[in-house]
C-alpha cells in the first residue's frame, strides 16, 4: 500500500507528538505557550502601532499648541482642556449633538424592535421583507446622504408645494429648525438596518414555550412584551445601544454632506467642528483635546448604560 | 380566526409602508439615471421618456471609474483575508488562556478599549504617522483597517468562544494533535458563523468606508477608492445630478449584486453569530 508523503509526514507526526506527551505533559503546555504567543502577536502588533499609539501621540499634541504644520511647538499643559470648557461654541455644537443623539437613539431602538417584530412573525414574503429591510445598511453613508440630499432639494419642495403645505414647500435642510429632523430622517432610514437584524435575533432566542406558558397564566400582551421579550432582548439592547450612541455622538457623513452643518451653525455636529478645526482652521492641537473630551463622554455615558442594562438582566 | 386575519393585515400595512419609504428614493435614483438633464429637471416619479444611456456611457469612458474599483476591490479584499488569518487565531489564543493567565485577561480588555474610542481622536495623529512612515497608500490604508478591526473583531469572536464546548478541543489533544493543528481542524470550522458575521459586517464597512480614504488616499486619483471616486465626482459634476445618480448606481453596484446574490447567507449569517451571551 502506497501512502502520499503528506499522509506519512502527518503520521510521523503524530507518534512524535504522542511520544512528547508521553514523556511528560510540560511539552503540550510548552506548545501551547508557543501558539498563543504566535497567534496574539501579530494582531497585538499592528493594534499597539497603528491604533494605541495614534491614541497616545493625540494625548500628547493635545497638550500643545501645534498647528500640525510648523516645526516647532510649545508644550501647554491643559491650557487646550481649560479653553474648550470656557467655550460657549463648543457646548452648543455638544447641545446640539446631544439632543440629536437622544432623538436618534430613541428611533433607532424603538423602530428597530418594532420591526423586528413584525419581521419576526408568520406571515408569506417574511425573507423578502428581510432582504429589503436590511439593504439600506449594503449602501454607503456617502451615497444615501447624497441621493436625500437632491430629494430635499428638489423634490420635497415640489410636493409640498403641490399639497399646500408652508413648512414643505421650501428645502428643509435649509430651515434652522427643522433641518437636524431632516438629518436624522436619513440617519434612521440608513441606521435602522442593523439594529432590526439584530433584534429579529434576539427575538429568535425566545423559546416559543414561554408565550403559551404565559398565555395560559392570563398574561395580556403588554405584559407578555414587557416581561418575556424585553428581558430577552436586553443583551441585544445593550450592543444597540452603545452602537447607537457612538453613531450619534460621533454623526459626520451624513451631515457633511447633507448640510456641512448649516445652516447658520444650526446642525454643526461635533465630529465635523472637529474635522474642522483639524484640517481647515488648522487649530490641530485643539481638535485633538475636543476628541479626547467626547471620547470620555461617550466612554462615561457607554459605561453607565452597561451598568444598567447588567443589572436589569440579573433581576 | 377574523381576529388573526386583522392582525396579519396589520402587518402588512406597517411593512408595506417602510418597504414603500425604502424603495421610493432608491426608484428615483435609478430613473433618474436614465433621463436628459432637462427631463429630469421637470419630472422626478415618471418613467423615463426614452432610455438615455449617455450618462453611464459618460461614467464608463471614465479611466478613473476603473482605478477606483481595482482599488477598492484590492483594499477589502487584502485587509479582509489579513482579518480572517489574524484575528480568529488571536481570539482563540485569548479566549483559551484568560481563565488561567493575568496577562491574557489585561490583554483582552486593552484590546477592547478602542470600542469606546471615537476615531476622530486617532485621526489627526495617525496621518502625521502614516506620512512619516512613508505609507500613505493602498498598503498604509490595509494596515489601518486590519488594526482598527481588533476590537470589534475580538469582541465578538471572544463571546462566541465562550459558548463553544471545550470537549472537543480536549479530545483533539488526547488524540495527540498539538495546538496549532487542534485550532486549524477542530477550533476554526467551529467558528464558522461568527467569522461569517464579522467578514460581512468588516467587508460593509471596508467597501463603503469614506473618511480613512478620504485623508489617506486623496491625492493622486490613481489611488482612489470607489467612495472618494463619488464624492469627487459629485463636486465637480453637482449641476448635473443625472450623472451624480447614474455614478452612484455603478459604483454601488458591485455589492449590490453581492447582497443580493448572498442574501440568504448574509442575513443568516448577522442573525445567527450576532449577539451570543
């Protein structure tokens, strides 16, 4: 019988390796120490050089006066830090990107559970509805902000004209007022998507059992969503909710090319100040600590909600 | 029996709805494409009078089309194969030695702070970096993605680890298999649906990234990609929105198609590996 190399070398192999183990069980540990080292390595590398190092660079030039182009820099301590907490432009642009974010992540979550579950019930064509409600989140941010943004220019004005109505008639990415609501239209009609899957997910993990359990001990359907399919979707809310955060606070696609943040400052998010300040003012060290201060924020505001949602889950 | 046949009527109106919110801007992207600039100009629902074809013939010519797309094909592809090589080892390495080591713990939480990290905080720093390295190109920008997927990467491998039993990892070492080959055989195929999982949504947010090839590659257009191609269009063509819409169409298109040839496994894939306690 004619063996290939590859299997002899394989079964030479092998009785080395029994007779390591054999021998003593030091050698399986050793090789175990050996492969873990080598599978953390190059990962551990490329994420200390090109994502913790940046991080640690943006601490240090936040802590200067650099314009990111002249040579030379002075070291200012927290004097960035102190300024942008006396700077009443910077806590209206948070304003703003505050009650944006709480707006988008009460749509996203709600919409998105919503329809999860109608998603996630018996009904003809339900993976036609899947496949159609999760193609926003194929196409890039980039693309969807700009085809809104002709229809908010040119079309949207045209019906609302057409139906009599003042607000419509003219661009509303246009009007102080209602131009963040037009933002986050886009926002949530792109966003949405993935919270939904994820929640239609969750509502997978629900054991069919408990409805009729419940059904049988009287409960209404209130308390049964309340009770049985809130509790089950709360690991999937907690990553919703971090997930949505973050997308909000940080919010620049869409805005960069919906608006840049018009009109008159009225949608100016926090990411594009910064991008702002960075590149175009050249206040380089400046945006940095601005980052640095949101990137707490967002940490801060991420941390609690965990908290939350643990304790809740272990009730 | 009335009573369920309301409700699923119900159901349809809801869904009927968002597909109709869905898929009202996206028909008048797509007929817009095919009109004269004046046509469009006066009509925004109708079909199209005639099937006027310049505009994609106008992208088509475009050299740059082309480039972009080798680029952005070349970019996602690389950095996702490095991604699948990389992380799946480097979180079953975690995964398996953080009960028992301190440092495999401390590792995987320092690998998991950049979750919090909002990226406008690297950016600044990481240009400066990238240029004196002398690697502000096609290759810098794999290397970023490759890095700035380890935590979401890790995250979610990590979690579905956990729940894989031990027992036949354990039985592959009886059997006298050693690590490397205990991972490769037993531990990988396992992991199936979550590499899935996290391939998709890496290979999303690869394709359709704007802001890392924005201030990496935009200088020489042989080096764009497909969303900086877009963009650049559209500022120098913005009068003609015919022509923007009919670029947006081709540029989308290849992972349209995709989506919709995978569809099956794509939402199977997010709904089954997404979110395992």
């Amino acid at each position: 019988m004619k063996r290939g190399w590859f299997c002899q070398l394989h079964a030479i192999g092998r009785v080395g390796i029994n007779m390591r183990n054999t021998k003593n069980k030091h050698s399986l540990l050793n090789d175990k120490k050996l492969t873990y080292g080598l599978f953390v390595l190059p990962g551990f590398a490329m994420y200390c050089c090109f994502f913790i190092l940046p991080i640690v660079l943006g601490i240090y030039y936040s802590m200067t006066d650099w314009n990111g182009i002249s040579p030379t820099y002075n070291f200012t301590g927290l004097t960035n830090y102190i300024k942008i907490f006396a700077d009443k432009g910077f806590r209206k642009v948070l304003g703003f990107n505050i009650k944006y974010t709480v707006l988008l992540v009460a749509g996203t979550t709600c919409l998105g559970i919503f329809l999860a579950l109608l998603l996630n019930s018996k009904i003809k064509g339900r993976s036609i509805f899947r496949t159609l409600y999760f193609f926003p989140a194929v196409l890039s941010m980039l693309t969807v902000s700009l085809i809104f943004n002709q229809i908010f220019y040119r079309i949207i004005p045209v019906l609302g004209a057409a139906v009599g109505s003042k607000t419509f008639s003219s661009n509303i990415l246009a009007n102080k007022n209602l131009a963040m609501y037009g933002i986050l239209f886009v926002h949530i009609w792109q966003g949405v998507a993935l919270p939904t899957l994820l929640f239609l997910a969750g509502l997978q993990t629900i054991p069919e059992e408990l409805y009729e359990a419940a059904s049988l001990d009287g409960a209404n359907v209130i308390q049964k969503f309340r009770y049985i399919t809130i509790s089950y979707l709360l690991p999937t809310l907690s990553v919703v909710l971090v997930l949505t955060l973050k997308s909000g606070l940080m919010v620049f696609d869409y805005i960069k090319s919906l608006t840049e943040g018009g009109p008159g400052g009225a949608t100016q998010s926090i990411a594009l100040m910064i991008y702002n300040h960075g590149f175009v003012q050249n206040k380089y060290s400046y945006s940095i600590a601005e980052a640095i201060v949101t990137g707490v924020i967002i940490a801060g505001v991420s941390a609690i909600q965990i908290k939350f949602t643990e304790r809740k889950k272990v009730q | 029996m009335t009573g369920k046949w309301m409700k699923n009527l119900l159901i349809y109106a809801f869904l009927g709805f968002g597909a109709f919110l869905i898929l009202v801007p996206l028909y008048i992207c797509i007929i817009t494409t095919f009109k004269t600039e004046a046509e469009s100009a006066i009509s925004f629902f109708t079909l199209p009078k005639s099937f006027y074809l310049n505009n994609y013939i106008e992208i088509l010519e475009n050299p740059k089309l082309y480039y972009a797309f080798g680029n952005t094909l070349l970019v996602a592809g690389v950095s996702l194969a490095c991604n699948f090589v990389i992380m799946p080892a480097m979180s079953f390495a975690v995964s398996r030695s953080m009960q028992d080591s301190k440092y495999f713990r401390v590792l995987y939480y320092f690998l998991l702070i950049g979750i919090f990290i909002p990226f406008q905080v690297r950016m600044m720093p990481l240009v400066k970096l990238m240029s004196g390295l002398g690697i502000l190109n096609q290759r810098g920008l794999i290397i970023l993605y490759i890095a700035q997927a380890t935590c979401e990467s890790v995250f979610l491998y990590v979690g579905f680890l956990a729940t894989v039993n031990k027992n036949l990892e354990e039985a592959a070492y009886i059997d006298g298999a050693n690590t490397f080959q205990t991972y490769l055989k037993v531990v990988l195929p396992l992991m199936k649906p979550i590499i899935a999982t996290v391939m998709i949504r890496e290979g999303l947010a690869y394709w359709n990234d704007f802001m890392l090839p924005l201030i990496t590659l935009n200088r020489s257009w042989k080096s764009w990609t497909l969303t900086i191609f877009q963009y650049n269009f559209q500022s120098e063509f913005s009068v003609d929105y015919s022509l923007s819409f009919a670029c947006f169409v081709i540029a989308s298109l290849p992972i349209v198609i995709f989506y919709i040839i995978m569809q099956k496994q794509i939402i199977g894939g997010l709904t089954s590996g997404a979110v395992k306690e």
